[in-house]
C-alpha cells in the first residue's frame, strides 16, 4: 500500500541505519525503492548487501537523462512506485518501527485528503539524543502558508504522507533547484490540495538527523553560496505568496529582507545582495529597485548615527503600505531545517 523512495548519494556510513528503520516497520506492505544519485563511495554495495534477502526492496540508479541531484532521484523513484501512498525518506534519517502502520491509521480516520503530515524529531548521532521536534504542525492564528513565507517551516520532507495521484498531479519535486526543494514543493502542495490533514497529536514517527554524521548535501545553510541557490526556489515560490492574501505576501517579503539582505550583510556576506540582484529570472512582484532600497536601508543600518536619523525621518513620514521600522530589519530570522 505504501512506496517509499530513498536517494542515496554517498551515504555508505548511514544508509544501513536508514534501511534497518524501514525493515522493522510494524506494518508490512510497503515497497522501498532505493534510487542512487551517481555515488563515488560504497554506498550500491552496501545498500545491495543488506537488502539481498528482502524482496520488498530494489536499487535503481537514476537515468542519464533526469537531471542529478536529489530532486531526480526522488521523482524517478516515485515513477516506479506500484502503490497509492509515497513517502520520502532521506537516506540518513529514520522512520519509527510504527511509522507507516500510523500515518495509514491517520488516513484512514480523515479520508479523501491530498497529503497527511505527522511530526519530526530531530537527532544528532543517536537516537534520544535531543528531545527536540523539526517543529509544532499546528500554532494559533498562523496558516501554513504564511509560515512557509516566514521560513518557520511547520514540518519536514520526511513527514508527508503524499496521495500518489496528487503529488503526480502538482509535477513531484521540481529538478531545477539545488537547494530548498521541500520548501517550495510544500508549498505548491498546499496551494493546490483541495485539503489536506495534520496530525492532532504531538506524536513524531520520523526523525531528522542534524549531527556532524549527516554529511548535509546542501552544505551551510547560512553561506552566501546556499543563500545563493535558496533564491531560485523563492523566486518559483513567489507568485504563489503573491497569490495569497496581502499579509502573507507581505510576510514573504520581510523574509526577503531578513536572509537575502540584511543576514548576509550583518554576518560579512556583503557580497550575497548583488549576486541576487543579478539573478536570472528575477522575481516577478518585488521589482530590482525595491530590493536595492532594501539594501540601501540594510547598509544605513549598521551605522548607528544613520540609524538613529532614519528611525527619526520615519517617525515623522506618513505611514504607506510598504513602509517598515527599522526594528523589521533587526528582528532575528526564525532559520529551520529548510
């Protein structure tokens, strides 16, 4: 009844823990589709040896002609599933032994929904570790939408229980991004679900490895370079925030501010602001001359003299539906494991 797809990309080390938490589900019938992503360490052989005797598993490596990376991996995968629920699993993280017998149980008491979302756990090395959630599904007055904007990711790419179907219908994982493809795929899932559930309780069934063991591919999340490639994915993302209500859009743009301009710029990443201003397509609702005022503001900002004058210009100009407080700029951005 459920396909689960696993990437793998050098992950010898990690992907036996991976392939044990799937082999000791409480519920049987699932297949497990491992997709290498072109591996330069043991990571085939290994998985080859431990999957031998299980028939409910098999190893593809991804065609020539879908693109590397993640993303291919996962959509090749899921084009070969045989059964109507999917459910990704990325190659150093874990499924709890009653994962899959409690997301169906989830199912099957909110019936004719697109997607069900359960908690995450995160981990550094072992198990038990932390006793700390990806995050809450559910926080008073605050959709998931305008979370997804203000990156306070609700849940993680490991906790989504997809409707074949409708996953197939909203064109999987887009293969063009290299970074904060469940980000944007989230998103375009809630856009298009005629409904979708959560589950009520704060119950994990997955967990999320954050340790130094992880070997993260997308690498620092708070690099100029990662910033860099986050923004192809805020750039596909836009038009559905724009979309949406005025106050998520406007969410979305302080969040443009935050960890495109102001972040970078505090942290010594000068040169982050100018490679997105060059960034080709560019975003379509926020014009270039508006980022540059943002900037322009972020540099006054670390000038205490200059910030002290502007907070008292804007004190005394009337107010307009685009303007902010220079605090809007110094408020920390809510970073999660995007």
């Amino acid at each position: 009844m459920v396909s689960i797809i696993v990437p793998i990309y050098n992950r010898c080390l990690l992907v036996p823990e991976t392939i044990a938490s799937v082999q000791h589900q409480t519920f049987k019938n699932y297949e497990c589709i491992l997709v290498d992503d072109g591996s330069t360490d043991d990571s085939v052989a290994v998985a080859r040896k431990l999957i031998a005797q299980d028939s409910r598993f098999s190893l593809h490596e991804r065609p020539s002609h879908i693109p590397n990376g993640g993303c291919g991996a996962r959509n090749f995968g899921a084009s070969l599933a045989k059964f109507d629920w999917l459910i990704f699993l990325d190659s150093d993280d874990l499924l709890s032994p009653n994962c899959l017998e409690y997301r169906l149980q989830l199912a099957a008491t909110q019936p004719k929904q697109d997607f069900y979302v359960t908690h995450t756990a995160l981990f550094s090395k072992k198990l038990g570790d932390t006793h700390l959630l990806w995050n809450l599904l559910n926080k008073p007055n605050l959709p998931d939408l305008m979370r997804f904007a203000s990156l306070d990711t609700p849940w993680s790419p490991n906790a989504v229980l997809w409707r074949k179907a409708f996953f197939n219908s909203i064109g999987g994982w887009n293969e063009t991004l290299k970074c904060w493809q469940d980000w944007e795929l989230h998103i375009r899932a809630i856009v298009n679900a005629g409904s979708y559930a959560k589950d009520p309780h704060t119950v994990a069934d997955n967990y999320y490895r954050t340790g130094t063991n992880a070997i993260k591919i997308s690498g620092n999340n708070r690099s100029a370079a990662y910033r860099t490639k986050a923004f192809a994915a805020v750039v596909a993302a836009e038009p559905m925030f724009h979309a949406a209500d005025s106050a998520t859009f406007m969410e979305f743009q302080i969040m443009l501010r935050r960890y495109f301009i102001f972040q970078p710029y505090k942290n010594g990443e000068k040169s982050t602001p100018w490679t997105v201003l060059k960034h080709k397509p560019f975003l379509k609702h926020v014009s270039k001359r508006r980022f540059f005022y943002w900037f322009c503001l972020a540099v006054i900002m670390q000038n205490k003299y200059m910030k002290t004058l502007l907070t008292q210009v804007l004190k005394l100009a009337p107010a307009t539906k685009h303007s902010f407080s220079p605090t809007t700029l110094t408020t920390p951005i809510p970073i999660s494991n995007v």
